[in-house]
C-alpha cells in the first residue's frame, strides 16, 4: 500500500469511528425513553387506580349516609309521632329498601305548625318533622314570607340537612299555591 492509500484508510477509519459513536449514543437514547414511558404508564395506572377507589369511596359514604338517616328517622318515629314502638313494620326481616327516604328534601302538605317546627304529609303518606331556623327561606313565588303566613294545607317543598333525629332542618321552604 502507498502512503496515500494508509493515509485515506486513516482517515476513512477515524471517520466512520465518530460515525459509530454517535450511532451508539442515538440507540442509548431509545432505550431510557422506553423506561420512561413504561414509568409514566405505571404511574398513570396507579393514579387511575386511585380515582376509582375514591369514586367507589365516595359513593359508599353517601349510601351509608342516606341510610343513615332513613334508620334514625325509622327509630325515632314513635316518638315523633306517636307511632308503633318496633318502627316499620316491627323489624320484620328481609323487608324491602323502599322504606328509604329523602333525607335532604321532600314535597307535601302541611298538617301541622308548631313553634319551631312543623310536620308535612309527604309520598305515601310518610309524615316529616321540618325544623324551621332563623336562616331559613321562605318563598311564595318570588316573595319572601315569614314563618307565621304558613297555613295548614300549603303544599310545600323543602330543601334542608337531616339531623340526627330523623327531622329535616330546612334551609329553603317554597310553597305552592294558595
């Protein structure tokens, strides 16, 4: 071989040296690219995981607490109204859910007005205790009245809390009619 010939090999060979380096450093590149979306994958699964218990969670907590209330209303309705001592149908077992009710709100007819309460006539004929507060709303249309324009026999609609007496505390009462 001539001296031109060694020469341009060198520089050939150092050439495609660099060329391979950096094909070396490009298929590095890849290669922790796949780590991090398997990574983010991971993470994103685990954070999916996690809004679907809390989803899960949440409507556990708001089915516990409308039964909650339907128990305590159930409980204490003999002594609100005088009714049978063992509840609903004396705790018969097996009894459907339907005894479920609103906790938060219902419609009706007022039957009665006391001082800081009053008792509706609500769906089949299930009567409710509603507290009545110094923040409540009463409306008439667009009106606002006070507690004392309540008659017996308004049809009503409310909107409140349970308590834990099976009582409704309104926050907005809106009658109808009359």
């Amino acid at each position: 071989m001539s001296l031109e010939e060694k020469t341009k090999a060198e520089v050939g060979f150092e050439e495609e040296k660099p060329k391979n380096e950096e094909k070396s450093i490009k298929e590095e590149k890849p290669q922790s690219t796949d780590h991090t979306d398997h990574l983010k994958r991971v993470i994103l699964a685990l954070c999916g995981l996690i809004i679907i218990l809390f989803i899960f969670g949440l409507g556990i907590f708001i089915g516990a607490t409308k039964a909650r209330f339907s128990y305590r209303w159930a409980e204490n309705y003999h002594k609100n109204f005088g009714g049978p001592r063992g509840g609903f149908m004396g705790g018969f077992p097996g009894f459907p859910d339907r005894d479920f009710i609103e906790g938060h709100g219902t419609f009706g007819e007022i039957i009665k007005i006391n001082d800081a309460d009053l008792v509706i006539k609500g769906r089949d004929d299930v009567e409710k205790i509603i507290l009545i507060t110094k923040d409540t709303v009463i409306k008439k249309g667009k009106k606002t009245i006070k507690k004392e324009d309540l008659k017996v026999g308004n049809a009503i609609t409310v909107i409140g809390n349970p308590d834990n007496q099976g009582r409704i505390e309104a926050e907005l009462i809106r009658v109808f009619g009359f």
